[in-house]
C-alpha cells in the first residue's frame, strides 16, 4: 500500500494543538521500553545526526514496527481465553520446526478445557478457577450459606468485552450474586493463573529457561474493536507478563492456520480431491464459540500467507444463547419470582441446575425429549410463592416428570433450529457480497460445530460449498495461536474495519504533497482526517501513513487523538454522529532543546496500531504509545 501524505499550510505556534498538559490521574512516566527504544534506535549508525531520504525513514519506520516485539524465543505459549471455556498449549522451537503440529496441549484442572470462572474469597483476592470454583462455591453455599454470599463467582464475563464501544479501565463486571470487581482484574487473576500452570509445565521439560524465553500468545475474537483488544493486553501485563512477550492473534485466524498444517499433514478429513489451501483458495472460517460466533473470509497467496478478503463479522449466536432460551422455558414454567429467589436463596442448586442444562445440551439427540433435573429447593420456592398455576403455562410442551423438568422435543429443535438459522443466515448474508462471490469452502471450528442438527442444516443450505471439520474442533484454535507464534507474519494483510483518522483544523489549507505537517491552531471545529479508509487494504507492519508535528524546544510529550466512523464515507468533521474518539497516540520525549519537527510514522502489525516518531533535527526516534483504552 502506498503511504498516504498530507502537507497543510500553517502558521508556527509555540505549542503545537496536539500537545495537552496531562490531568494528574493521566500523568505519564517513561517507560523502560521506551527508554530502551530511544537508546537503541537513535539512529541507524548510533550516530546523533543524520540525513534520510523520505524513503530511508519510511524503511527505518518499518524496520523499528517490526523489531518492537521481542524475537529471541524458545517456547510459544498461547491462551485461549473463552466466554465458556479456557485452555492453554506451548511447544518449543526445535519441537516447531519438526513438526509445527508437535504442540503440549495443558491440562487445566479436570481437562484441557476448564469452564471460565473464577472465585474470588471475601477480600477479592483468588480462590480458584474453572470447575474447582464452582465445587468449592457449592461447598460453601452448603456449610455456611450466609458467608458463602460474601465471595464472588464470576461466569460468562468475556461476553460483555463484545461490541462494548464505551470499553474503559473503570468497566466492572457483577458476579454471581450482583456483586461489582473491576473487570480488568478479573481479566488478570485469570491470566495469571493459566500462566502458572503453563509455565509450570514448561519449566518441567527445560529447568534452563528463564522467563523471557517464552513468547506468549493471546486469542482474541476478529470481531472486537481496538479497546478491547488493548483491555485483553493490559490484563495480561497485569498478571505479569511483560508486554514485549505479548501477541495477540485473532481467534479463526489460528483456526485457518492449524487447519492449513493439517491439511498439509493430510489430517484435515473432508478434504480428499480438493485443497481448501491451495494459492488463491477463498474460504470462511467459522469459530463457533460458547459465547460468539466468529467469521473470517480468507484467501491463500503464493507465499503460503493468508490475506483478509471481506471484514470479520460475527455475533452473539454461540452454543450460550440455546442455554439462554432454555433458561426463558424454565422462567416461563416456573415464574420469574420463583426462579430469582431460587437463585439468591439457593445457590449451589443454582450452580447445579446451570450445569445440568449444560450437559444436556451438549448430549442431546434431536429425536427425544429434553430433561433438566430440578432441585427440590425450586419445587419448594413455587409451593411458598402460590406458584402453581404457572404449571399451566405451555402445558402440552412443558411438564414436570419424577422430579425432572421435561420439554418436548418439537419445542426444543426450534430452539437450536431458530439459533441454528440466525448463524445460517448470516454465513449466507456474508456469501453473497461481491468480494466473497468466489469462496469454495467452509471450515467449522470450535465445541458448537459439533452439534448435528447444525451440521445438517448447513450441508442442506451451503450444498455448493466444501464443508470441513478439523479432527478436534475444539483445539484447533488454540494449536493455531501455538503455530501463529512461530510464524513471522503469518497474515499478509487484512481489510479496515473502519474509517480511521485524526483531527485537523477545518481553517487549513489542505494540499496532497509528499511531506505533511499538522500545526495550525485555531478556534473552529476539528475536521476528520482519514489515514485509512474502511475496507481499504493494510499490508501487515507496512507504514499506512506518516504526518509532520512541529515540536517546541523543551516540549516532553505530542499527543495525537485517533478517530474511527463506521460511515459508509469517511465524514468530514469528528462530531459527525457515525464518528467517535476512539483512541490517542502518545509521543513521549526527552532532550528537545530547539525548534523542530516530528516525522510520525503508524502501522498495524494486524491486531494493534504501532507509532514511532523520528526528529527531523537530530534524527533520534521515539516509540509512540497507542491508547485505545482510558
């Protein structure tokens, strides 16, 4: 892609109208990745000046984006942090190269996948993860239910990261039982607890290695917006990981890449005369989660690399929301004011009752009836709330057999039939723009592509299409980020999710030039200015586009607002109803002793926005901060 100039006409202010004195509580101290940046990159020779063609300091900007993250690795490990369910897998780097499929999938608790929840004790701090939470929880609910009501149970909480566009560090997240935790310690308790185990697991196979041998990497859905991708990084930082060591893959994209090993490995079933990876292959992959579904279109280029060919898209359809139409039966059946008394009065049956539709789910055959056990404690909350004539309600679908709530079968297969057909329709909506026009295949990932009635419907509906199935759905993801982690760049190149752009003053000239500078300071509204439009191509680490900043002698810090709108056209002041402050790129510098200007430089290495700054009068270079997240 061609890096996208702009030069306006300014008159010199002493304070350029990027640069903000910080309120106390944002006040900024200079990191040691900065400081080690600055000392490392202060010119190409270690020499104090130097003269760079435009094109030299385009490459240099390039070359500092991509040596950001630490290289010197000997392990990959990777999270996969899910709505429903967590695990964790590592490999090493002499195991990779063998065979990139050689991967130490992490016994969480029970399984490799343990349920996402966490208990915290009385004081908030951590108790435990997975399904031990919810066994010491019901414990405790047994032997003394009035002080089990002080400790938090948190389930289902990554949901609420999902399309959240006021997503800020103040967000926190209400328990079981109501009660609020901020949710970006939430995020890290848990964190840090897979995070001990898995390098438990490797300390175990090599006692030689240190910590920062290990690369980590994050999962996260392709639907999630730049705040909440920086909320996952933060919390893995808090938990102690070091931010160098972090990478975040998006979660269908790991799925395609494991798949693309397996079907290499000729482990791929459903493939047999075709070769969904095949150069200049178009395909879907659909990560069908507990809590969202997560849809990528793909093409494979001559490299082997993946490119983007039409934005994620995606929603909350995963396996939860038939739990959730379930739980509607049992309201409808029972009554709202029984069943919310049942929860606060007996937890651990609570507790109990959520698995065993959970279960039920999972095993169900669409050729029998639907059974949930009930706690006597439900029965007995109706008897003491008069509740019987909400028996009546579904009578001939919905009845109570020997201590088991039984549902008819017709109502339950238009349960999954009516969620089933909401993920169809929007696979077919997705099929049928012009840039997806040419996909030949489907690949279905994750617990819920298992269920058969899906599997069935989209064999009926997509009868054109190939449909694939890795051998372990539930894992592919997770092998994927492992192998993502030893890939230098992976994907080639994805596609603006939004217009993305900064603030200028509407008074300035705007002229199309090779050098641009943003100085000019006055009292009318900010226009947008766009650095990429949406759907525009952005080649992966690649600079999208540089801007001048003029800098007064003694300046310590340029701050830059960052815009996003979801406008079919970019619009033309930051007000406009479709556009929102999404974010600040911040330059902290140091030793400015004169005048100058600021070449700025942005990339995306695929799933974050990079910033370097280079000073046109001493040549140093500074690491700009992007802040998604206040």
């Amino acid at each position: 892609m061609i890096c996208q100039m702009r030069t306006l006409k300014r008159r010199r202010t002493n304070v350029n109208r990027f640069s903000v004195q910080d309120e106390e509580g944002n006040k900024e101290v200079v990191t040691q990745e900065e400081t080690n940046f600055e000392r490392r990159f202060t010119s190409l020779k270690g020499v104090v000046k130097t003269i760079m063609s435009q094109e030299q300091v385009t490459a240099q900007f390039r070359r500092l984006m991509i040596d950001s993250k630490r290289k010197n690795f000997q392990v990959v490990a990777a999270i996969d942090f899910g709505s429903s369910y967590t695990c964790c897998a590592f490999s090493f780097k002499s195991e990779y190269k063998k065979d990139p499929l050689d991967i130490h999938v992490v016994t969480i608790g029970e399984s490799y996948k343990e349920p996402t929840i966490l208990l915290l004790n009385q004081e908030g701090q951590f108790d435990s993860f997975g399904s031990k939470a919810e066994e010491k929880l019901t414990q405790l609910q047994q032997e003394d239910p009035d002080g089990a009501n002080d400790w938090y149970l948190f389930r289902n909480f990554k949901m609420q990261l999902y399309n959240n566009k006021s997503l800020s560090k103040l967000l926190k997240f209400k328990d079981l039982g109501g009660k609020s935790m901020k949710a970006d310690y939430v995020f890290a308790l848990c964190i840090e607890y897979i995070y001990n185990m898995v390098v438990e697991k490797i300390f175990d196979k090599d006692s030689s290695l240190k910590d920062y041998d290990i690369r980590w990497v994050l999962t996260c859905p392709a639907m999630w917006n730049e705040s909440a991708r920086q909320f996952m990084l933060e919390a893995a930082e808090e938990s102690g990981i070091d931010r160098k060591s972090i990478t975040l893959v998006l979660e269908p994209e790991a799925a395609a890449i494991c798949c693309k090993c397996l079907e290499t490995d000729k482990k791929l079933k459903g493939t047999k005369g075709t070769h969904v990876f095949a150069t200049g292959s178009r395909f879907l992959i659909v990560d069908l989660g507990g809590g969202a579904v997560d849809i990528t279109a793909n093409e494979v280029l001559d490299s082997g690399q993946l490119k983007e060919i039409y934005n994620a898209s995606g929603g909350p359809w995963g396996g939860n929301m038939i739990n959730h139409k379930i739980w509607i039966v049992i309201y409808d059946f029972f009554g709202n004011a029984v069943v919310q008394n049942f929860m606060k009065e007996h937890g651990d049956d609570y507790l109990q009752m959520i698995r065993a539709v959970e279960e039920e789910k999972k095993n169900y055959d669409f050729d029998e009836r639907f059974y949930v056990e009930v706690p006597d404690s439900l029965l007995d909350e109706a008897k003491k709330l008069n509740a019987d004539l909400v028996y009546d309600k579904n009578k001939d679908a919905v009845k109570m057999v020997k201590g088991r709530l039984q549902i008819e079968k017709k109502m339950v297969n238009a349960i999954f039939k009516e969620c089933i057909d909401t993920l169809c329709k929007n696979i077919k909506d997705l099929l049928s723009k012009k840039e997806t026009e040419d996909v030949s295949s489907l690949i279905m990932v994750g617990g819920y592509s298992s269920c058969t009635l899906l599997q069935k419907t989209l064999k009926d509906m997509f009868s054109d299409l190939k449909i694939i199935y890795p051998p372990d759905p539930e894992t592919t993801v997770i092998k994927g980020a492992v192998i993502m982690g030893h890939m230098n760049t992976p994907i080639a190149r994805r596609l603006a999710r939004y217009h993305y752009g900064i603030a200028i003053n509407s008074e300035l000239d705007l002229v199309e030039s090779f050098n641009g500078s943003l100085a000019e300071q006055t009292d009318t509204e900010p226009e947008f200015l766009a650095f990429i439009k949406k759907l525009d191509p952005i080649k992966v680490n690649d600079v999208i586009a540089e801007y001048d900043v003029p800098v007064s002698s003694g300046q310590e810090k340029v701050i830059i607002e960052v815009y996003a709108s979801d406008s079919n056209v970019p619009p033309k002041v930051v007000s406009d109803a479709h556009c929102r402050k999404i974010g600040t790129i911040r330059i902290k510098m140091s030793n400015i002793n004169d005048d100058t200007t600021l070449k700025v430089g942005m990339s995306c290495d695929g799933t974050e926005f990079k910033a370097v700054a280079r000073d046109y009068t001493t040549g140093r270079c500074f690491a700009g901060i992007c802040r998604f997240l206040e």
